[in-house]
C-alpha cells in the first residue's frame, strides 16, 4: 500500500509501509536532467550528480562517505533526461541516518572547487568511456540523431569541452533553480511508519528549504514535433563487428501505451522466442544479441538494436526486415501472447521484490502519470491486454516514415533506409 502527501511548498512525499523487510530505501528524485540545459552548460545535470557527495557547509566528502559506509548505507546518484535520483539503502535502524545524510547533500551542497576539479576529470573520463563502447555509442549517438530538434538532441552528460568549462558558480545557479522541494519526489520503502518518516521530512527536510507555498513541478510533453525524418548516419570504425540503432518512432513515458506497447516490444524482441531473436539468431545464426528496444530515460525511441559480424550486415537487415514485414501482414498470435504475459508479469513482480524497487518505481509512476499504478493494476493491465491491442502498437509505432538508423561499421555497403522502406 502507498500513500503519498504534498506539502505546502510543493514537496510530494510516496510512503509504502513493509514490515516483512529490514531493509528501508530513500530515495530523493528531482525533476531535473539532460533537458533542462542550454548550451552553456551542457553536462551541467550529470556533473551536479556527481557532485552530490562531494561536500556540504558542514560536511566534506571524506566524512559523507565515512559516515555511508560506516552505517553500513548502499548509497549512488544517477542521472536521465528527464531526472536526477538520489538514493540511501540500509538497515531500518539507519532510517534517520539516511535522511540526515540525503537531506544535507541535497539543501546544502557547496561542490568545493578541488572536488570539483577532480571530479571533472573523472566525469570527463566516463564520458571517453561510454563513447569507446561501440556498443554504448551506438545507442548514445542513435538516439541523438533521431532527436534532432529536440531537447534531448545532446549527449546526456556533455562533452568532454562542455563540462571542462563549468564552474563552480555556474552548479551554485543550477543548484539554487532546480534542487528546490517543489521539483522534489521523496519515496520510502521499507520498515518505517509513515509517521516516523513524516518527523524526519519535518526534522532533515522542511527545517532547510523555502516554505513558500507553491504548486510541485508536473512532469510533462515538451511542445515539439518529433520527425525522425528517415536520416542515416555512418560512423567508420576499425571494428570486426557492425554495431546498429534502428529508431522508429518516440512515445513519452506518460503514454497510455506504455504496457501495450512494452508487451508488443517483448513480442517482437525481449526475450528468447521473440520473433526477432528467434530469426536472426537462432534460425539463421547471423547475430549473438538483437533486441527491440524502448529508451526510457528519454521521451523514449522505439526500435532495435543488434550488432553483427561486418560481413553479415546486409543480411541481418535483410532477415530483420523479414520479421518486420511478416509482423505486419500476419500479425501476433495467443500463444506469443500468453508468453509474452507471463514474462512480463515475472519481471514486474521481481521489480517489487525489494525497497529500492517498489520505492523507485512509485516515484516515476507519480512523476510521469501523476499517481501510483500499484504491482496489482500494472498485471491487471497486462492481462487485460489483447492481440489486438498489440497489432495495433506495431502499426502505429514501427511506421517507416519515422526512421532513423545510426551504424558504427568497418565499411558502408548500403543505404539501410533505402532497404527498409522500400
């Protein structure tokens, strides 16, 4: 069970009381991301993550870790499009640790000029790495390509240059912008009652911000027109494999096909007899891995992604747009259906298993549709999904006008527009 509260000054609480685990999760997630950036600073929302632990008025980042890992707290940050997570795991006992901890990195961060030199190095190198890993650019420079004219046209993190620029005065404004309690979601998990948690939102949390009443920040569509616009792009690489991101349209994580369209998408290529993993790996052997893919931390591309020896290149197209055209014509049946259900169903009660799950997937549950879709009503949903129901998803979302295709490759032999469209 769930409750949540708003406060005055726009702060939402999400509680869920369980009693059966020593474990309690906090987590602190903050409309803030990628998106909200400008070409001044972008990389801006990834370093602030960072930067989170790295010091407060009156604690340095020794004692932030000290104190973590003494108390036996799990603790990481990460860092979408769309938001910022932060989050402390431990102990039931460690609840107001946690609180103390999280609150104070969150209100009083000061991002210490040494810290952050030091910081920005090691951003600067995960940047390098990410971008070595065919497999990570792949996806990376696909999804940029396809939102071209878009807030979520830009690497999520800036760039090497980007983020070597920022300074400490520029994370004091974004700080003092976006770590405000009315862009703040406070989820709780675990062994704690609901009134205990409202004593340390009032003790860790209240007693630091701004009590000006205001309205919290909805999430929300941006107002654009997303026209994948059948582009291409070929990076040559000195690689044995071909690394592929075939984007074919976009939904929004807020869409009322969110579970059909995922049901669809684990039809098509999420697990091992899906029809696309059935065909180009098993029956033709062409591929160690291809998946139809959904990027949800963005206002998320829909497609697939796949790599292949250089050789089998044209023929893994071929063989995907085989499934493509035989989905389209024939459509799903029950049986995949029923498969499909009972995977979809496994993985979502496994998501609920533990604090940190339940306690994240409340908070993006409120955050993108404004309330709580309980474990219960999500299988309920899923079952109440039909072969219709997926047909439909495949037409509207794998439209061929809506295409971009992104390929790391040793040579470019074809135009895969060309051959998907035609």
């Amino acid at each position: 069970m769930y409750t949540t509260k708003t406060y005055p000054n726009g702060l939402r609480l999400i509680h869920n009381f369980d009693n059966t685990n020593k474990i309690v999760s906090v987590q602190f997630v903050t409309l803030v991301g990628g998106k909200d950036e400008d070409d001044s600073n972008r990389g801006i929302a990834h370093l602030a993550e960072h930067m989170f632990f790295k010091g407060t008025k009156t604690r340095s980042a020794k004692d932030i870790t000290l104190m973590f890992d003494k108390l036996g707290i799990t603790n990481n940050a990460s860092t979408s499009q769309d938001l910022t997570l932060f989050y402390g795991n431990g102990l039931d006992s460690m609840t107001e640790s946690i609180f103390d901890l999280l609150s104070d990195c969150f209100f009083n961060a000061t991002y210490p000029k040494k810290e952050l030199d030091n910081e920005k190095k090691v951003v600067c190198s995960e940047l390098k790495m990410y971008l070595d890993d065919n497999r990570d650019a792949m996806v990376t420079n696909g999804t940029c390509l396809a939102m071209q004219g878009t807030p979520y046209e830009y690497v999520l993190g800036g760039t090497v240059e980007s983020v070597s620029n920022i300074e400490q005065d520029d994370l004091i404004k974004f700080h003092d912008k976006f770590y405000v309690p009315n862009r703040l979601v406070i989820s709780v998990s675990g062994n704690v009652s609901l009134d205990e948690v409202e004593r340390l939102i009032e003790k860790y949390v209240l007693s630091q911000c701004s009590q000006e009443v205001m309205e919290p920040v909805k999430y929300s569509i941006l107002n654009y027109q997303v026209d994948l616009k059948q582009r291409f792009r070929f990076d040559k690489k000195d690689t044995e494999q071909s690394y592929v991101f075939i984007g074919f349209n976009t939904m929004p994580n807020s869409s009322k096909d969110k579970i059909k369209c995922s049901l669809m998408l684990n039809a098509l290529g999420g697990y091992c007899s899906s029809r696309l993993f059935q065909k180009v790996r098993d029956e033709k052997g062409l591929v160690y891995s291809v998946q139809a893919y959904y990027s949800s931390y963005i206002e998320g591309i829909i497609g697939i992604i796949f790599m292949c020896d250089n050789d089998k290149l044209n023929e893994t197209f071929d063989a995907i747009k085989e499934v493509l055209v035989e989905t389209r014509k024939s459509g799903f049946t029950e049986d995949e259906l029923t498969t499909d259900k009972n995977i979809t169903k496994t993985y979502t009660v496994m998501n609920e298993l533990t604090p940190y799950g339940r306690a994240n997937s409340a908070a993006k549950s409120l955050i993108y549709k404004d309330k709580i879709e309980t474990v219960e009503q999500v299988l309920e949903m899923i079952d109440a999904t039909t072969v219709d129901d997926l047909n439909e998803m495949f037409k509207k979302y794998f439209d061929d006008t809506q295409l971009t295709t992104y390929i790391i490759s040793k040579d470019n032999t074809f135009d895969p527009i060309e051959l998907l469209t035609k």
